[in-house]
C-alpha cells in the first residue's frame, strides 16, 4: 500500500505557542509539517499512527537561538516526530 502523505504549511513569526492542524489522522498515513520562518522551511513528519485519534492538531513552542529556529513539540509526539 502506497503511503498517503498529509502536508501543512504553517509561518510563524514571534509566537511562543504554534498549532498546526491536520484534521482526522485517518485519513493519511504520514504527516508532513512545513515550518517557515524567516523565508526558510523545515520539514517534518511524522507517522499517523502516533497522532491522538481525538485531536486534529499538533501543539510545538518555537524558539530563535542564533538565528536558528528551534522547535519544542509538545511531549505526545516529541518522541516520533523527525526532521526530514
């Protein structure tokens, strides 16, 4: 079976606290996040059968550290999420 990837863009500027929604997690098998910020994107995934079936977001702290943007995901997925 194919793999069916979900993708969500999301800029941030100054938040503390980003969301970015997905909808219902059975309807893919990965996700692929699109962070932007400052003109440059980080790319993340992570597989959808590690995303909470009763929620349709993942919460993440953004963070500049010399000029670098540094990404907290919230403790649910922290352990399965990875940078593509």
């Amino acid at each position: 079976m194919e793999s069916q990837i979900k993708t969500v863009n999301r800029n941030i500027a100054k938040s503390e606290k980003c969301r970015c929604k997905y909808g219902k997690p059975i309807r893919f098998n990965i996700l692929q996040l699109n962070i932007t910020y400052n003109g440059e994107t980080s790319s993340y995934q992570i597989e959808a059968k590690h995303l909470s079936p009763d929620k349709d977001s993942i919460y993440f702290y953004p963070s500049i550290k010399n000029g670098q943007l540094e990404i907290q995901w919230n403790e649910e997925v922290a352990d399965y999420i990875h940078k593509i």
